[in-house]
C-alpha cells in the first residue's frame, strides 16, 4: 500500500544497490490533455524494466530506446520534450497539438543511492521531502519540508524542485474498525494519517503502518494537528462525548472536508447537540452528515469505499472550481 512515487522511487533504489544501470524520469510540463499530470515519475533500467508512467502511451517505449540505445541522458540529466512535430504527436498517442516535456537523470551508486535510500525512509515514515536537480550542474539534494509544494521546473536556470510525501492528511477520530479499513485506503492515496483517540488501548492496537497516533482529546489534537485548508477531519467513533468535541472544532477550521459517521436520525441528533454548543448555522452547514457517499456500504469495508470516495470528489470539485476562478482572473487582466 505505497503511493505510486514511492513505488517508483523505491524500485530505482533497489536497483542501484544491486549495481544495475537505471534513470529517472519526471514529467515537467505538458500542454492539451495528459493522461498523466506533472511530477509523475518513471524509471527504467538497463534490462528495459520499468516502474511508473509518463504517458500511458507510447512514451515509454521510445525513452527505453534512446536510454538503452545512449541516445540520451548517458552520463548527466537532460530535458526532453515530445510532440515537437505533428507526426510524432500522432505516433506516441499524444493529444493533438499536445506536447510532454520531461527530465530524465542517469542515476548512480555513488551520487544517488544515499539520497534515495534517505527519501524512502523518509516516505516510509510519511514524511515530506523536497528533491532538487541542477541540470547544469548536475547535481541534487533533499532536503526536508514541513508542506507540499507542486513541481515545478525552472527552464531558464534549468532547475527541478519537486516534494514527495503526503500531498492531504486524512485526521481521523476514533481508532475502531472503520478507521483501520480507511487509514489504509488514504495512505494508498497518498494522504498523511492521523488518528486520534483519547482511549489508549484502542490506539495501541491500532495496527496500521505508517499512520500518527495521538491520545489526546480531539479537540485539543484537531487545533494542533488539522487546523489547515490541506486536511479532511472524519468522526468515527459513534460516541457523541468524542466525536461532539472533536466536529465542534473541526468545523471552525479551513479543512476542506468535515463528516461523521452515523444514521440520518443520529445525525440530526447531533446538529441539535452543536449548535448547543454555539457552532453557528454556517458552521453546521459544512458537515457531511450520514458520511459517505450513498453506495448502500453496510461493512466497514464498504463504509470506508464510501467515505474515501466521497472526500476525493469534495477535493477534485474544490480543486476544479479553483483552476477555474484562477482562469477567470486571468481573462480578466
């Protein structure tokens, strides 16, 4: 259950402890519609084996016959664009007029692995950590990053930053059943996972790897922890003296998505406990009460598809409507 990064990361790194030749490729910029959005990565060896996408066309194949054939990137990082002519749009399934722009590294023992072994111990940990490539001088670092910033590539200094790690976190009240099955299918998604619960035995067996754990009350661990425009805050727990404390914070915070689990009936039964509590109308009108979308889930397994599904629309329309209010400033300058 590893993020495509790390998957791709991880498979160049193992790789280069066995000696074998391999690159790293990331895409930097592409134009009309891609299958693939920028900061997707792909490595290869010499072996024409591979890991992770560019394209989900024929990319792939053509940049295993230039590597393979030292065509490029032999012996530094090199920019590379496809679809300069309209015959090799066609031929590599590119959109039409489309274009992909990539940065391809020959990956070393000596100048890579440390930094790749640090990256993955590092995203085994679900920490974030920043990647920069000097082409010119052909150098990179890491360097560790408290939030996650988009790729992005400099053409006139010819330089590569990008973060891995979690993009979202997922802060999840309750440590039952539920919440084992979604801290799963988040980390797969690649969000950070917190889960607080201020019953210690339930955390302690919370057995999921890669997840944070936090015993305090939920209020107190929503404030510290998910008082950000990154986090989705779900209350699981069923008991309203946990889950009462925890949305009464949640919803005063910028987080893009707050729900709790429970029935129609209990829902509205917990409306009228906060606005008890002085959460105002507007507040209140934020929370996504029965959690989930309506998939008829009954297990926890299916609960989990329901909330999962539904936090990743509420992020892709937030995302979208955003794209779109940046398109209509700019028509407007």
């Amino acid at each position: 259950m590893q993020a495509a990064d790390h998957e791709v990361l991880r498979q160049a790194r193992i790789w280069l402890e066995a000696g074998e030749t391999c690159w790293l490729a990331t895409v930097v910029k592409t134009w009309g519609s891609s299958p693939r959005p920028i900061g997707s990565l792909f490595t290869c060896n010499a072996q024409r084996q591979v890991a992770g996408s560019l394209s989900g066309g024929c990319v792939e194949d053509d940049l295993l016959e230039k590597l393979t054939s030292g065509a490029l990137a032999q012996h530094a990082p090199q920019y590379f664009r496809y679809g300069i002519t309209a015959e090799e749009t066609e031929r590599l399934g590119l959109p039409c007029g489309g274009y992909l722009d990539i940065v391809v590294e020959p990956l070393t023992q000596v100048a890579h692995l440390e930094q790749l072994q640090q990256i993955d111990d590092r995203l085994l940990h679900r920490r974030r950590v920043r990647r920069t490539v000097d082409l010119k001088r052909c150098t990179s670092l890491i360097e560790d990053v408290e939030q996650h910033e988009d790729p992005a590539f400099d053409e006139a200094v010819s330089v590569l930053r990008q973060t891995y790690g979690p993009r979202f976190q997922l802060f999840i009240i309750g440590g039952g059943m539920v919440s084992k099955y979604l801290a799963e299918m988040a980390q797969m998604l690649d969000y950070a996972v917190t889960v607080c619960d201020p019953r210690e035995q339930l955390l302690a067996d919370f057995a999921v790897p890669g997840t944070r754990t936090v015993a305090d009350m939920p209020d107190d661990a929503v404030k510290a922890y998910a008082n950000d425009a990154a986090s989705a805050i779900v209350a699981l727990t069923h008991d309203p003296r946990i889950d009462d404390m925890g949305l009464m914070e949640a919803l005063k915070t910028p987080a893009f998505y707050v729900g709790a689990m429970g029935s129609t009936k209990t829902s509205a039964g917990r409306r009228k406990r906060l606005q008890a509590l002085d959460v105002t109308d507007a507040e209140l009108s934020r929370l996504r009460a029965p959690i989930g979308l309506p998939i008829g889930s009954k297990t926890p397994p299916e609960i989990a598809v329901a909330i999962i599904a539904e936090i990743t629309a509420v992020r892709k329309h937030r995302e979208k409507a955003s794209l779109a209010h940046l398109a209509g400033l700019t028509s407007a300058a």
